[in-house]
C-alpha cells in the first residue's frame, strides 16, 4: 500500500472517532459546554490536560526548533514544564475552589468590577487567538504534506476538522476527545523516535541514545558528531549557547508564568468533582507531559544530523560531495510540493550547496570554490518531526502515524483554545455582560457562534502566521504572562490588591508587551508592518519579542501594586471572599 493510502486510512480512522466522541458526548448545557459537568475523573483529567498542553508547539515545532538552535531551544523545554509546576501549586486547587466557570468571571468576581472582567476578557482573547495561530500553522504544515496540497489548503481542513467535533460537544466532547488525541499523539512521537535512537546509537530509548556513542563504531558522542557536521558548514555548535543570559532568563520566565496564566490549561481544572482532584489531575498530567517532553530533545538533535548527513552537503573542499539535485530523495521531493521545504541552484551547477552563508568568514571561502550562497532556501523548522522519519526511511506505517499524531496535537490544542475564546465571549461579555437575561439555550448557540467565528479568525492568521509554530506560541504565552498571571496570583494571595490596581496592571502589561512585539513583529503580524528588523542587534538589552512578557509581567505587578496603594482597599466582603479560597476548610464562593 502506498504512503498516502495509507496516510489517508490512519488519518481518516482517527478522524472518525474524534468525531464519534464528540457526537456520542455531544453537550447539551452550558455546565457540560464550558466544564463538561464538572464529573471528569482526575486521571482522565490529566491525559486531557496534556493533550491540551501539548500542541502543535509542542509534537511539531519545539523538536525543530531544537534542531536548529540546539542548546538555547532549552529554555522552551524549561519553561513549558516549570510553568506547569507553577500552574499546579499555585493557581489551579484555589481557582476550582472559587468554581466559576471561566477566568475572566474569577477576575470580575474577586476586584468586584465588571471592567476588569472585560479587561480580562481582552487580555484572554489576544493570548488565545495568537496561541491558537500556531495551531493552524501545524495543522497547516501536516494536512499540507500528507495530503499533497498547499500549506492554506491544510489550514482549511484543519479548520473543517475543528469546527465540527468543538462546536458540537463544547467541553464535554472536547475532553474525551483529547484522551483519544492523547494516546495517538504519544504514541506517534515515541514509537519513531525509537526507531531512529536503534538505527544511530543502537539504543531503544531516544533519552539515552542522545548522550550515547553513535552504533557506527566511531566512538564519537551523538552530540559531538552533531557538533562537528554543523560547524563544518559554518553554523554554531549545536550544544554551544548563542542568546544572552538575560534573553534566556526572560524567555524562560515568560513561558513559565505564560504558563499559569493560559485560561484553555486552567478551565480544564474546572472540569474534576472536587478541589483535591484539581492537584491530582494536576500531578497526572506532568506525568503524560513527560513522556514527550524528555523525548524532545532526542528528536530534534538526531533530526538536524539526519537532514544534514542525508542531504550530503557540500563542505569547503569538497565541492565533489554535493547532492545531484536531480537525484535528490524522495522526501525531499514531498515536502517541496508544500513550499515549507525550496531549493534554489545558485551557481548553475545542479548540486545543493548547503552551509551558514550569513557567517561572513565562511562565505568568502565558499565563494571562492565558485559557491554563490546557501541554496537550502527554504526550510521550516516545523517540517522537522514530520519529515524525520522519512528522511530516516522508516516504514510508511510510522509515516503516516506521524501525520496523525502531529494533527492531534495540533487539534486537541486548538480546541481547547477556541473553547477558552468562545467561552470569554458568550458567558463573560454576552451573558455577563451585555444580556444577563438570556436563556441557557441562547447562551449556548452564542458560544457556537462564537466558536466558528474564532476559527475563521484563527485559520486566516494561521495563513499568515508570524513566526515557527513555537515561536507564535511564545508570543501568546508572553501576553498571557504579562496580563492575566499577575492579576490572578494577586487576586489569590494579595487582600490589598484592588479593582483600580487589577485594570491598572493588566492594561500596563499587555500594552508594553503588545507594543514591543509590534514593533518587530508588525500590527496583526502583517509583514511590512513592523518599524524595525527584528534582529538581536535592535532588541532591548538583548531580549527577544517572545521574551518580552516577562518584563510585562513586572510593570503589570508594579503598576497593579503601586495604583492599589494609592486608592482604597478591597471592601471586607472581598477581603473575605479571598480568605475562603486560600485557607483550607474555607466555604467557596461558587457553585
């Protein structure tokens, strides 16, 4: 059986039961639509949690960046378990305590303001709509080479996909489906991963491979060899570390609190019977997050030695060893027919050149062997995962289990998201807000109606997205860690933190993090729009766009603190509202 016959047979059957879940579990309340009842057991939870965690982001582009930047992609690594951490301990026990249904109500409901709900409900609505961006760029990527169409025609069947199996079954549908999602996802990243640790180092495990001697006999390290093949070519060590402490330290702290701040991760702890089953299916998701996350590294390292050493590039010297373009593999073929991989014959020799012409030194030696630039025009790093276990002429059944994976991660994820959005937009502003009046059933089809239109939004920027899938992804958890994080960790353990401090912040947060990423990123992500290059040479003080939220996070704090000092406290009905969430045996203030 062919490869897309195949892919189409794995694809498709995954497809049907995530549809069969959501119709079987279709919701029919608005308590079965935003928390599914609120009935879900604590481990089922937990592998819930983790598909929903674990997006496109996460299975496609956080092993290709890895490949990539090598050593500095780490801090994705840190910061998306750490901030887990944070959510869990923190955050997730006292917010099922308060048992509302979304974070903006929380907001709302402790600084007793209907602004800072709406203040919340922007905020939640900009982190959201730019995270699920990312998604769509997955979904893109994989629909685009698996079934042989253009990266917007993927998006567009993505979009299909979502909208049918999250708008029928709202939370309810959403979190069986995602324990579906899980366990294909899971299992589609470990099982190659093993396949190409057996074939490089003769280990079954990839966590153990990455640190092991290459099986050819050599007595050289994985890593080492990795290093050597890309310095060869003109690019940085793979384990040497190229960004500024400072970057680092930032872009960790940002996905971290990024993290604790996402409402689609919190409301799912919205959706256990009781408060002690918030932190266990807390403890449970870590658990299934590990499993592809300490595989990571493994994946993305011994992709970048397999696209380099299969390509055969041309290294200063031996002009002889370039690959013949016409004779080129076949995966190469396949991913050039999505324009996420492209090939330009620069010097009219018909060989792929491939090295670091953007190292000054470098090029002139290139140069003078009559090599005009690196003709590796284009190569997304997100086409890494999927592409590996072609380049490593795996069989076609883990090929195409590959492609189902990568769509379910990307899926479940989107889901999520446009739920939070959807949610945010009929319960906190239409039914909280605007029409208080309006009947369940009203409130219901509006969070329909809001659901599909967030995937027409999402799908048009996930076209037109502003960076990798992990990239765009960071930006939103920069925007949920400069507005949301602060409000709600103060909101939990601050008495004297009040309205006036809580809009203060979150408006100081998010405006000093929207700004500097339009400023290098553009207005909406539009290219041209941005008023400077987004270079290291132009960052403040070294620190990236997707870093930048953390330093929002501190002016929110700061100006949410200061602003609160200068105007009357809480009223004591809020100062005991919070002391209830806090202490335990306290009365909650919710359902």
């Amino acid at each position: 059986m062919e490869l897309q016959t195949l892919t189409y047979l794995v694809v498709g059957a995954t497809f049907a039961l995530y549809i069969g879940i959501a119709l079987w579990s279709r919701a029919s309340s608005t308590g079965e639509f935003y928390v599914a009842g609120g009935h879900v057991h604590p481990v089922a939870n937990g592998m819930a949690t983790a598909a929903d965690w674990m997006s496109a982001a996460s299975f496609i582009s956080m092993a290709g960046l890895i490949a990539f930047l090598g050593y500095d992609a780490s801090v994705y690594l840190m910061g998306w378990t750490g901030g887990y951490v944070l959510l869990a301990l923190l955050l997730a026990p006292y917010l099922r305590k308060f048992g509302k249904f979304t974070v903006p109500e929380f907001i709302g409901d402790r600084f007793d303001s209907r602004t800072a709900r709406l203040v919340a409900v922007f905020c939640l609505i900009v982190a959201s709509i730019t995270y699920v961006i990312g998604q769509m760029k997955g979904v893109g990527v994989a629909f685009g080479r698996f079934l042989e169409v253009p990266f917007e025609v993927g998006v567009l069947v993505g979009m299909g996909i979502v909208f049918i199996y999250a708008v029928l079954g709202g939370m309810k549908g959403i979190t069986y489906t995602q324990i579906a999602q899980y366990c294909v996802l899971i299992f589609a990243y470990t099982v190659p991963a093993i396949f190409i640790s057996l074939n490089l180092t003769g280990h079954v495990l990839p966590q153990v491979g990455l640190g092991a001697d290459m099986a050819d006999g050599s007595g050289v390290s994985l890593l080492n060899r990795l290093d050597q093949v890309v310095t060869d070519l003109g690019f940085a060590a793979f384990t040497a570390q190229k960004s500024t402490d400072l970057n680092i330290f930032l872009l960790t702290a940002s996905l971290m609190i990024g993290t604790a701040g996402l409402p689609h991760v919190i409301v799912r702890f919205f959706t256990v019977p009781k408060v002690a089953d918030a932190r266990s299916s807390a403890g449970w998701a870590l658990v299934f997050i590990a499993l592809l996350y300490t595989t990571a590294p493994a994946v993305g390292a011994m992709a970048r030695l397999n696209l380099v050493e299969t390509v055969q590039p041309g290294a200063v010297g031996a002009v002889d060893g370039n690959l013949v373009y016409a004779e080129r593999p076949e995966w190469f073929r396949n991913w050039e027919t999505t324009g996420l991989l492209g090939f330009e014959d620069k010097n009219g020799d018909g060989r792929i050149q491939y090295y670091n012409d953007a190292d000054p030194g470098f090029a002139e030696q290139a140069q003078a062997h009559g090599w005009k630039g690196n003709e590796m025009v284009t190569v997304d790093r997100d086409i890494m995962v999927l592409a590996n276990p072609e380049i490593a002429g795996l069989p076609d059944w883990v090929i195409a289990l590959v492609a189902a994976g990568g769509l379910a991660a990307a899926l479940s994820t989107a889901a999520g998201l446009l739920l939070a959005i959807s949610s945010a937009v009929s319960h906190d502003l239409l039914k909280g807000m605007i029409a208080p009046n309006i009947s369940e059933r009203q409130e219901l089809m509006a969070s329909r109606l809001a659901m599909a239109g967030a995937i027409l939004v999402a799908g048009y920027l996930g076209m037109n997205p502003p960076g990798f899938a992990a990239e765009t992804v960071a930006l939103a958890f920069g925007l949920a860690a400069s507005s949301l994080f602060p409000a709600l960790m103060m909101g939990i353990f601050s008495l004297r933190v009040n309205r006036a401090g809580a809009i203060a912040g979150m408006l100081a947060g998010v405006t000093v993090t929207v700004t500097y990423i339009v400023v290098f990123k553009g207005v909406f992500f539009i290219p041209g729009t941005e008023l400077l290059d987004n270079t290291p040479d132009n960052w403040l003080l070294g620190i990236s766009p997707e870093a930048f939220g953390a330093v929002g996070a501190v002016a929110n704090f700061i100006v949410a603190w200061t602003v609160s000092r200068m105007t009357a406290p809480p009223p004591e009905h809020i100062r005991q509202l919070v002391e209830n969430i806090r202490v335990p045996g306290g009365l909650p203030s919710g359902r």
